[in-house]
C-alpha cells in the first residue's frame, strides 16, 4: 500500500535532511553558512542520496526538490542559536560529555531537531519527532534511531508547553 504525502509535505521533509546535511557541513568544510545554504539552493550539494536495493545494490539517486526558504530558515536559525542548543543537549544527555563524543552525523541531526522543536510552533511535535527519527534510520541502523526518539520526547515535554 503507497502512502500518500502531499508535496508540500514531502518538500519539508527533503528541507529537514538537506539541513542537517548542511549543518554538518558548515561544522567541517570550512565554508560560511552563507556559501553551504547557496551551494544547496543551486544544487551543487545535496542532490543526490544512495538507495539500497537488495537486487540492484547500491545506486544514486535524485532526491525530490526541498522547501527551500525552510530549509534555508532552518539553517541559518541552528547557526544562530547552535551554542543555546548544544547547551540544551548536553543538559538532557545523562553524561554532559556525551554530547562531544558523538559522531557529527548525530549532532547535526540533534541539532536540527532540536531547534525545530525549540522555534517551530506551527508543526505538530510528534510530527517533528517523527520526522527525525525517520532521517536517523536513513544515518543510523543500530540503537541511535530509539535513543533519538525518547530524548527528543523527552526534551519536547519542556520546550513545546
């Protein structure tokens, strides 16, 4: 059975993984926020995603069009607010250092989670949750994606009153 998803749906959930891949590359290439969201919005990064087939194998594929003020929204807005969100993380990790041994893939999708559920209002929280998960499994295939979940559920319980 297909699942129907509007386009306006399915353009805010490409904005969300083109964020997080945009965050991490802010983190490491060395390139303003600027230049990262231009790179994106003209297409010279993040068009592209591996898919894997059990018969086919592993092939590139063209990833459908984002919503491209969101995204660019998103992305500035974790920029601005990044150190209030690290801060915020590592109150809700029960190691404060753990937040620091993560891998940057993970960061970057807290991140992102997190400042959606911080400064995103008119986006149902289970939705944004959901969401995140979602892209963890597309990063993660052993526990990341259950530990995402319930921190997330648990930081949305103080954020989103």
């Amino acid at each position: 059975m297909v699942k129907f998803v509007s386009e306006k749906i399915r353009k805010k959930s490409g904005a969300r993984l083109a964020a997080v891949q945009a965050v991490y590359m802010v983190s490491f290439s060395g390139l303003s926020v600027d230049e990262v969201i231009q790179d994106f919005l003209r297409g010279e990064v993040g068009r592209f995603a591996i898919e894997e087939d059990l018969i086919k194998g592993e092939e590139m594929v063209e990833l459908s069009e984002i919503d491209k003020p969101y995204f660019e929204k998103l992305v500035k807005g974790i920029h601005l607010k990044k150190e209030d969100l690290e801060n915020s993380l590592r109150l809700y990790l029960k190691d404060g250092g753990a937040y620091e041994r993560m891998n940057a893939t993970m960061q970057a999708l807290l991140l992102s989670a997190v400042y959606e559920l911080s400064y995103t209002r008119d986006i149902d929280t289970k939705v944004i949750i959901q969401e995140y998960v979602d892209l963890a499994y597309a990063f993660f295939s052993k526990n990341e994606p259950k530990m995402i979940n319930a921190l997330l559920d648990q930081i949305a319980k103080n954020v989103r009153i």
